[in-house]
C-alpha cells in the first residue's frame, strides 16, 4: 500500500464547519416483532474522537448503528444531528458494511459513480476518485473489475469510495472482520488517514485488539441497551459494569 501522508487537499473535510456533531440519540429504541434490539438509548457523540462500539453479538451494534445511518427508522425516539432530523445530512455521511457492495464497474468507476450520484462533476469525480486509489493503494487496479478484487482489496475500495465523498461521519460495521491480519493492518491505516483529514469515525468490532488500538471512547451494549460509555483506556482498564467485566473477560453469554 502507498504511503497515505501528503494527501489532496480535495479528500480534506472542513471541519471549521461541522454541520453534523454532535450526534445526538434521544431515547432511540427499535423493536421487530415484540423483541426490543435497541431499549432507550440516549446519548451524545461528539466529533473529534474514534468512537468504538462493543458488545457481544446480538448486543444491537449494528442495528444501533443503521438507525443512525438513517437505514432504519426507530420505533420511538430520534437520531438528532446537530439539532435536526438525520435525513437532512445523509450526503455527508457514509456508512461501509462488513462485505462491501461492489458496483459491475471498475475499481475507479466504482468510486466516480458514487459521486456523481452526489453531484460532483465528472472532472472532479475523476480526480477525487485517483486520489483515494493512490491513498489506499489501488492505482494499479484503478481499472479492474471491482468485483473480480480480493475481499481486502474491496474493502479498500469500499473506504476509498465513502472517503472520496467527503464525509463528516463515517459508520464502518465490522470493517475488518473477514480479513487476514495483513488486510486488518492496512485497513486500520487507512481508518486512521481518514480520521486525520477531519472525519468523525463511528465504528464496530469484536476484536478487543483493534478496540484498544483504535478506540478513543467506547460504547459498550447489551440487550440492546447502551450500558457503559467512557474512554477507551477507562474501559479496559477499570470497566464500571459487571456487564463489561465479564465481556472483557470472554463470560458474558
């Protein structure tokens, strides 16, 4: 992979205008058929730091993390961004799922697609998109097929395509959660260039490694409800819940 110093200016978000943060769940809950996934949730993100979402499957991490997406309507309560409604700010936002969904196109048409469904003209899709292939090191298959790539490479792509649109938040469900640990490595750098062009990571894992080595703050659910939050070294180190204690510890059911 390509050194990610030294970026285009066009992959910085402006974050002297944050439009988005905080983030703010006011008594979210969402049921299926009887069964509460997410129970009253409240709480306020801010921007700046990597929030990490833990808890064990079947917690509601990803379900939490569609509502805030806007992919789910909740059943009661609201997602508030900065004071709005979450459909407002869906363009700068991004969200990249566990597999990604790899257009019938080329690596860089995947990415150009993208944009310009967001209105960017073709001449800057084409240059945007050349930027995130060369900061996640996929120049060379600028013109493969997206779809023929290994799944590390597409989960590059995947973060090159929501990384070229600029967003002030980016969701990543279980980023890494397919890959051998060479593919993890390189994601996880390419997680951390993101953050450092301005952009609010929002993320889920099962690995308690990546937690600590990428986590500023964790939510920590169970039963569909936010039991825990606090710093990442905090919660690693001291966790407030017996909850937490014996998920860290490989007990909780």
């Amino acid at each position: 992979m390509q050194s990610l110093n030294g970026l285009n200016y066009r992959l910085n978000v402006a974050t002297d205008r944050l439009l988005m943060l905080p983030l703010i769940l006011d008594r979210l809950s969402f049921c299926v058929k009887g069964q509460m996934l997410i129970d009253s949730i409240s709480v306020q993100i801010e921007a700046g730091s990597r929030t990490l979402i833990l808890g064990p499957n079947g917690a509601g991490k990803s379900v939490l993390m569609r509502l805030c997406h806007g992919l789910l309507q909740p059943s009661s309560g609201q997602v508030i961004w900065k004071n709005k409604h979450a459909g407002v700010f869906r363009q700068i936002q991004a969200m990249v799922f566990q597999r990604p969904v790899m257009l019938r196109r080329s690596a860089l048409a995947n990415i150009t697609y993208a944009l310009g469904l967001s209105g960017v003209s073709a001449e800057e899709s084409r240059l945007r998109a050349e930027d995130v292939l060369e900061a996640v090191g996929l120049s060379q298959k600028a013109q493969h097929s997206a779809r023929v790539l290994s799944l590390g490479e597409q989960q590059r792509l995947a973060l090159a395509r929501a990384w070229a649109l600029g967003p002030e938040v980016l969701f990543l469900d279980e980023p890494t959660a397919h890959l051998d640990p060479n593919a993890t490595r390189d994601i996880e750098s390419i997680i951390a260039a993101i953050q450092a062009t301005g952009t609010k990571i929002i993320m889920t894992t099962h690995s308690l490694g990546q937690a600590r080595r990428l986590g500023d703050e964790i939510l920590f659910l169970h039963n569909g409800k936010l039991v825990e939050r606090s710093p990442a070294h905090s919660f690693f180190s001291a966790p407030a819940s017996a909850e937490a204690i014996n998920y860290l510890r490989g007990e909780l059911p």
